[in-house]
C-alpha cells in the first residue's frame, strides 16, 4: 500500500489539530478585530422589501470561515473547490485518483490548511478514541418505534448525548469566555467521532438485526462507518467519503448550518446546536431530498410499468408534468442560491460514470438531467432549473445495496456536522455575539411607506 491515512508512524514533531488551532486563534481574533475597526461603520449590503418577505435571499448579513458559494460555480471550502480537495486532500490507499478523506477535509475546514499525510492519520486516530457513546444512548436508540423516522431518532440521540457536553460543564463551573473555543473543540469532535455509530444504530435496529458491524483500527472514520452499517465493499467506502466530504458544507445561510450557527449563539452547547441544525435539514426543501428524489424515480418507474410503457426521455417528461401540474415541485431540482449544475451532482455523476456506468438507476438520473431542465424552464417558475447534490446521492447508495431511503438524510447529517461543527468552534473562539435580526409587522411596513413612498435611497 502507498502513502494513505496507514502511512508509518509520525516522523515530524507535528503539532495535534488542537495546538494548531490554538496557535491559530490569537491572530484570527487580531485581524476580525482589525476589521470591525477599519470597516464597521460601512454599508456592504441594502435589504429590499422582497428579501425581507422572502427568506432572506441573499442578504449578507453572518460571517462564514468554512465555505463560500457562489451562485455559478458552487462550493468553495476554504477556498478550494470540489475538484481541488479530490487532488490534494489525502486519500486512504495514497492512490490521488481515489477520494478524500473526510478527516482530512475536517482538518481543512477547521484550519484552513491542507493536512499532510500524518495529520489525517493523528484525526483518524483522534475521532476512533474519542467515539465511545455514553452508556444510556444505544439502549435509548433500541427503545425508539420502528416508525420513528430516522431523522427524528437522530436528533434525539444526538441530544442524548449532550449529557457528555465539555461546554456546559465548563459554562456551569464558571469557566471564562476565553475557554469557550476549547470546550467547543472538545463536544465537537466528540460528536463528530460518536455520529456513525449512534447513526449505524438507528439503520441496524430500524431495518436490520439491531447487531453492528465490527469496526477495524485500521480502517478510516468512512470505511469503519460502513462496516458498522454494514456494509464492507471498497467502492462503497470511497462512495462514503466522497459522500460526507461533499456534504459538510454549504456556507453559512442554508437551513442546516444556519440553525446551528444560531442555537449555538445562544451559548447552547454543541450538541443543542447540532440537534437544531438536523431538525432544519430534515424538512423535504433541504436534506429530505435526497429520501424524495429516490422516491420519485422508485414512482417513475412502478407507473410506467403499470402503463406499460418504458422509462425513456418521454415518459420522464410526461411524469415530470404531472408532478408539477399536481402543485409538487420536482425534488433534487432548483436552489436557493445556486443558478447551474451543483458541482457536488457533478462529482457524484464522475463517481457513477467512473464505478457504475451501466446501473439501470444511474441511466434514469442521467435521462432526467437531459429532460428536467427544459421541463422545468418551460414551467417558467423555478430560478435555477439544474439538478442540487440531493438528485444523485440516492441512485448511488442504492447501488451499493442501500435500499433505505428514508435513512439519507441521516448520511447527510453525518457529512453536515463536519462543516458546521467547525464554524461553531469558530464561533465561540471569536466571541460571535447571539444572532437576532430585526423582525418588523405588516402594519410597521404600511406605516414605513407612508413616510418612504419610495424606500430608501441607495447608498
Ligand atoms: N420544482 C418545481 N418548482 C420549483 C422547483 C422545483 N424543483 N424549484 C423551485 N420551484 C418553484 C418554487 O416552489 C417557487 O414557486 P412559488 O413562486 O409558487 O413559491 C418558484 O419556483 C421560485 O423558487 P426559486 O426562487 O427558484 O427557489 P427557492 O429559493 O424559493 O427554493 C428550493 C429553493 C431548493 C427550496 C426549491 O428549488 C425546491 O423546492 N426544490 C426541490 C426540493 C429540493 O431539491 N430541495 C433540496 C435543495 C438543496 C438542498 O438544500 N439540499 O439539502
């Protein structure tokens, strides 16, 4: 084997991800500081009476450190995209084709430097002795209703573990606002390492036997997620980290990582904080897509069976229409920020063109991204009618014999708490204060256009 998270014992004196935070914070905090003194007073933003109505679009009004989106070309994390992190992060056979590994991507976002070798191994070994779960949480798991979707079992375990929380046993012996950044990093990583099992728990008791798979030290945070789950192909493993790198994080205003930053401003701890953030992503317009959109293909076909014609770019059409004629919108399609492809569908494309070329599911996906975007401008309401990360995740998993499709969202939940998790160590390291925006009344506004018939004037 070459290179890879296996690679030998440490050869430098290197610093732990937690010194190299540490080392990092005093100069973060100059420059913010810096900032607000050169710069605080000055406009960078006007809001409109449409944004205010409408979700916010747009308004910049939060700090990110992880990621940034652009509307044409997608995701940077920490400056780097897609296609950049699969060149240079470190992958686990050292073979550069294959994908990164979440730890490194986690050292990234949290640092915002590209990890050698050995420091993805120092995260890999860091997250295995760090996952132990608190004894009450499996037993809590196997109690949960066959019924309980997997998502609300989730957040509640994650909840459950909150009794664990370095923060509020710090917060509550007094400890000074200085510390907070290391409380933060201790419940993050925590959470971070004892996701995959309380998630492999759900999956197993929901659907299986309720017995784990065994997990192998030598093995990564992905490939050992997987034996836990399951499952033990190699793709499928690359197929997993490709999956929660890719879905760690989408900067700072979607739904999930937005909840997060916000119950976090609050000085909740970690695990509150996460907990708020799975409950946004589990709603069908966010994370919940990705269960939708296997549905509606799963849909596609049984009725065109039943019709007895084949599944071709007619029929998607014809079914695609329906969909939108009955008031449902077409699920994996559409952003709220983004205005073309998502580059996260596109690398999950490469990775089924590269490893399931052939996969009748996969030659759905692919007839779907030829008809939906034109079915979609012709239906004339959508922004942006190109497929998001949620089109394609499920084809792939299913591929791989992972036929639940209620349990998607919680994969992605693993993934989104890397990005999250770092941004709230951020968080408490620069002392971002509790986040409330201005809300105003319908009368307020009336009231405001009597005096301002034309709003404000533009700076
Ligand atoms: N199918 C049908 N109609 C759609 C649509 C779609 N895929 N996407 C948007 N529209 C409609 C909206 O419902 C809206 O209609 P109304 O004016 O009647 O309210 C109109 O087009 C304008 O919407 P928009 O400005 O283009 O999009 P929004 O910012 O309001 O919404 C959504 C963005 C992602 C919620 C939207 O595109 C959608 O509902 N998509 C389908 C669900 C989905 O795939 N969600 C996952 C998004 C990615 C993500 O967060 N993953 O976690």
């Amino acid at each position: 084997m070459r290179g890879g998270v296996r690679r030998g014992a440490r050869t430098l004196a290197t610093k732990s991800l937690k010194e190299t935070l540490a080392a990092q914070i005093p100069a973060k905090q100059a420059m913010w500081k810096k900032m607000k003194q050169d710069h605080g007073s000055k406009i960078i933003d006007t809001v409109t009476l449409d944004q205010c109505i409408g979700g916010a679009r747009s308004v910049k009004c939060m700090v990110w450190e992880t990621s940034l989106l652009d509307a044409n070309e997608g995701i940077r994390f920490r400056g780097y995209t897609i296609p950049e992190l699969q060149e240079k992060l470190p992958t686990f056979s050292g073979n550069a084709a294959d994908e990164p590994l979440p730890e490194g991507l986690l050292w990234l976002l949290l640092t915002g430097e590209i990890p050698t070798y050995e420091q993805v191994a120092m995260v890999t070994k860091e997250l295995a002795d760090r996952s132990k779960l608190p004894a009450h949480v499996e037993p809590l798991i196997r109690s949960f209703p066959k019924e309980m979707h997997p998502m609300t079992q989730l957040s509640i375990a994650v909840l459950a573990l909150q009794t664990d929380s370095r923060f509020q046993q710090a917060y509550a012996a007094g400890a000074p606002k200085s510390s907070y950044w290391e409380h933060t990093y201790e419940d993050s990583l925590n959470l971070i390492a004892r996701l995959p099992e309380v998630a492999a728990l759900i999956y197993r008791c929901k659907y299986h036997d309720g017995v784990l798979g065994k997990t192998d030290p030598k093995l990564d945070y992905s490939a050992n997620f997987n034996r836990m789950l399951g499952h033990v192909s190699p793709s499928f493993d690359e197929l997993m980290r490709l999956y929660i790198t890719i879905h760690s994080d989408h900067e700072g205003g979607n739904a999930s990582a937005h909840a997060t930053h916000l119950v976090g401003s609050t000085l909740s701890d970690p695990y509150l904080a996460l907990s708020g953030g799975l409950n946004a992503l589990a709603g069908p317009l966010h994370g919940l897509a990705n269960q939708e959109v296997l549905g509606w293909i799963l849909d596609l076909q049984k009725t065109f069976k039943a019709r007895g014609k084949p599944v071709n770019e007619s029929t998607i059409r014809e079914f695609a229409w329906e969909t939108l004629n009955s008031g449902q919108v077409i699920p994996g399609y559409g952003h709220a920020v983004l205005r073309k492809t998502d580059p996260r569908y596109t690398c999950q494309r490469d990775f089924a063109l590269k490893h399931l070329p052939n996969d009748e599911l996969f030659q759905i996906v692919e007839t779907i991204y030829q008809v939906m975007p034109g079915v979609l401008t012709e239906h004339g309401k959508t922004k942006n009618p190109y497929p998001n990360v949620d089109s394609h995740s499920g084809v792939l998993l299913q591929h791989y014999g992972f036929t639940e499709h209620e349990f998607y969202t919680v994969l992605f939940g693993v993934g989104r708490a890397f990005g999250v998790l770092s941004q709230l160590f951020w968080d408490r390291a620069l002392g971002l204060p509790l986040e409330r925006p201005k809300s105003v009344t319908p009368e307020w506004i009336v009231e405001f256009f009597k005096t301002h018939p034309d709003g404000l004037a533009k700076p």
